[in-house]
C-alpha cells in the first residue's frame, strides 16, 4: 500500500509538472520581427522618395541562434507594404524557395531574402503581378509587372517584361533594419529618421567666375538652392537627380533660372550628385535650361550649371536637336555670354529655408523679383 501511495504521488507530481510545462508554453505569445526599409533611391510612377519598405512578419517562437532555413518554414504570417501595395499570407505567396532566413548568435536576423508575389499569379503572357523583393543589402518593388513567358504545362510565368514601360512602376532602396518582440509587446524604438516636413535643402555658393564675357564680370558666380522630399544617402554614388528635385532656383546674377522657367537639361549631362558619409554633397553635374525649352537649332537660352565648377551662358545658340526633340548642345564659347568658375564652390543643407537667391539678387545687382515688386 505505501509503495502503491509513493507511486501515485509520483505520478501526480509528473502531471502537475507537465499541466505547469503547458501552461507556461500556451502563455509563450508568437514572435513579431519588424521591418523599416531605407527610402527609395530610385522611384518612378505611383512609388515617390518618401516611400519605403515597411512591415512584419510572425513566427510561433523567438529566432534560434545560427538558424539557416527557408523563410517559409518559420513565418506564419506576414504583412509588408512598399507604400503602394499590400503583401500578407492571405493575398501574396513567396516566390521560388521559400526565401532565405539567417540569423547571429544571439538570435538576430543576419541576413533575410524573400520575394512576394500578389496572388493570383498571372496564368497567360499579358497577365500582371506586383511584387515586393526583400533582401539583407536592399528592396526592390514593382507594381503590375508583366508577364511575357508563361508556361501553361507547369502553370508558372518564367519571363517578366523588363522594358521601360514595365519598369515605369519601380522603386528600390538600400536595406534597413529589423526589430523583434513578443506579440503585443512592442518596444519603443527609434526608427530611421522620415523626411522633414519642408524636405532638406541644398544651398550652394559658387566660387567667382574666373573666365568672363560680358555681361558677365569677375564679382559674378553662381548661387542657388534645391530641395528634395528626402535628403540625400550617406556615401550616394551617381544618385540621380532627376524626378527628385520639388523645387529649386538659381541664379548668375543676372538670370534666375527656377522650377517655373526652367528644365533640368537631359542631354549631355548626367544629373548625378555623389555624398560622404555624412550625405554632404562632394559632387554634382546638373544643368537648367530656361523655357521655353530649345527644340529648333539657333534656338537660345539662358543655361545655370554646376558641373564640378559653377557656369552660366545667356542667349547661348542651339547646335543640334536630340531625342525628344530638345536640344543636345550649345554653342558656348568666348564670342557669347559666358561666366565660368575657376574654382570648386561649396554645399551645405538644411530644412527649407528662404529663398536666398532673390535676396542675394536684390542685394549685389538690384535686380527686383516678383516678390519684391508686389
């Protein structure tokens, strides 16, 4: 009887330590990891400079440490967006694989691949899909990419359409960074800083002209300012310019060249601007030509430029028409109106702030502005 009471007490604390084992694991909540991407770099159609990446996806426990598994076997649910479209279990699949997923020794995400695909997935060439490529060093998003290769044999499209119509929707960016949480208890963090309310501008002062015809003198040079929704990356290398400036005005002066007189000049110029580390500006080539634009030869116009140095031309004659049907070159020489900077000028940024490039106008030439003469 004694062994038969020790033997039920045994098997009581077994029970009770497995109902505490139970309990304690049912009371465990999934595992939230949270994603902010960095803003796009490039950005065309529907996806604009102050979009990125962002979103989570769920697991039943905490990442192990040194995991190496397809991303699939451990997410259960998911729900990213690319600030036009959104990816979740319900109405996207992860394309290929299953994905990649990796993690340190403490658990953290090393490094991550996965591709989402809207369903359902086009079942004929012609159909469309958006997609949202997530990696460790990068994002990638299209929005109704098209098929052209579709398999019907093995009901999968193995070709999208990479033209520069289907490319018009697309949006990438540098990678971002990952947090995780137990689900409902999420830590306030500081995310990646957003893109201020003005958006950042960029003051440039140019060095004197150096090379002179008048009316230009060696007192001149080139002064000005842009502003983008986003300021621009650390370490930026042939980041183009174009679709990124909201405003900008410039001024020789004796012209100034603004977003209401003037276009970026697309030939000839690459329209690129390099940082450091910092996302100061060590580099830039971009033009503005006045409107209306040039598109007959012997056309004129009045050109601001900061290519390396600061230059500008009043009344400079079209030589040849490009694609497009705008102007491909000038005829910039000695015998026009040509200011040319002999030294490089300086950049610095800041949150939008006044039009200084009026102001620097009314001071050193008398000039009067629109603002100044209402």
């Amino acid at each position: 009887m004694r062994k038969n009471n020790l033997d039920t007490k045994n098997i009581s604390i077994v029970v009770m330590a497995w109902l505490l084992l139970s309990a304690a694991h049912a009371s465990v909540s999934a595992t939230v990891h949270e994603y902010t991407g960095g803003y796009y770099l490039s950005a065309s159609g529907v996806y604009t400079y102050g979009d990125r990446v962002t979103g989570t996806y769920t697991t039943e426990d905490p990442l192990w440490p040194h995991m190496s598994v397809p991303f699939t076997s451990f997410a259960l649910t998911w729900e990213m967006t690319d600030g036009i479209n959104l990816f979740t279990e319900t109405n996207s699949i992860v394309e290929g694989s299953g994905g990649y997923l990796s993690t340190d020794s403490d658990g953290n995400i090393l490094s991550i691949t996965f591709e989402l695909y809207q369903i359902p997935v086009p079942a004929e060439n012609g159909g469309k899909l958006s997609s949202l490529d997530l990696r460790t060093s990068y994002t990638e998003s299209f929005n109704d990419l098209t098929c052209s290769l579709y398999d019907s044999a093995l009901r999968r499209c193995f070709q999208w359409e990479m033209t520069e119509e289907s490319w018009a929707d697309h949006s990438k960016s540098e990678g971002g960074g990952w947090i995780s949480y137990p689900e409902g208890q999420r830590p306030v963090v500081e995310l990646p800083p957003g893109p201020s309310p003005g958006g950042t501008t960029y003051h440039y002062v140019g060095a004197p002209f150096s090379t002179v015809t008048p009316p230009y003198t060696n007192a001149d040079t080139v002064v000005g300012s842009f502003t983008v929704a986003t300021p621009f990356p650390p370490n930026a290398r042939q980041l183009n310019l174009v679709g990124r400036l909201t405003k900008w005005e410039f001024t020789d002066g004796h012209t100034i060249l603004n977003q209401s007189n003037s276009k970026l000049v697309d030939a000839g110029v690459s329209n690129e601007v390099f940082t450091d580390r910092n996302g100061n500006i060590t580099g830039i080539d971009f033009a503005l030509e006045s409107t209306p634009l040039a598109t007959v030869v012997g056309d004129k116009s009045n050109l601001i430029a900061v290519l390396g140095r600061a230059q500008a031309a009043m009344d400079a004659s079209c030589l040849s028409i490009g694609v497009g049907g705008r102007c491909a070159s000038w005829e910039l020489t000695m015998s026009g109106q040509v200011g040319i900077a002999g030294l490089l000028g300086e950049w610095t940024h800041s949150p939008a702030s006044p039009n200084f490039a009026a102001i620097w106008l009314i001071l050193q030439s008398g000039v009067k502005t629109d603002e100044d003469l209402e």
